[in-house]
C-alpha cells in the first residue's frame, strides 16, 4: 500500500461577484478564481473581482471556498461577503453553483 502526503497550502476561491455596471444596473458575473493564505471576511473582501470586466463598484460575492492541498482542492464551505441582491443568488443558484466533488 502506497501513502501520498500533501500538505495544506492555502485556500482557493471561486464564485460570483455582485456588481454595479456603469449607469447603475446592478448584475453577476464570474469571479476569476483566487488564492488566499486565509479565509476572514476582510481578506476576502479586498480580493473580490469582477474578472476584468470593469465596473463602477463590487458589491459582494458568494464564494466557494476550497482547502489546496498542493494543487488539490477539498470544498470547505461557501460564503457571502458584502452585499449580494437576490437577482445574484438566483444566479449563483441557477448557473454558477460549482459542483464540490
């Protein structure tokens, strides 16, 4: 029997940011995926993106929230930071909820 043994190197985030577009319509769109040594509300937050689209302000997120072990991701948990509108948690339902085999 063979043991592999990876160690804990962070954390991986994926989701769907709340936005508020130019004109002020509010919308969704998918985060580009990111690292962070730690998963508090604050780190989160200032890491929140709208994936190079460009957008007058980010509102929030629904994060999904994955241990890297080495490369290998293990879901923990999904979290929302800041404020998300309902339009965008129907999305996130609908669309965006990522499988976390």
């Amino acid at each position: 029997m063979k043991t592999i043994t990876l160690r804990k190197t962070g954390y991986r985030v994926k989701g769907i940011s709340d936005l508020t577009l130019w004109g002020g319509e509010n919308s969704s769109i998918m985060m580009k995926e990111f690292s962070v040594k730690n998963i508090s509300k604050e780190n989160l937050k200032k890491n929140l993106n709208d994936n190079g689209f460009g957008v007058e302000s980010i509102n929030g997120a629904i994060c999904d929230i994955y241990e890297n072990y080495e490369g290998t991701l293990r879901y923990l948990k999904t979290k929302t930071v800041g404020k998300v509108s309902e339009r965008t948690e129907k999305h996130y339902e609908e669309y965006y909820h990522f499988r976390h085999d």
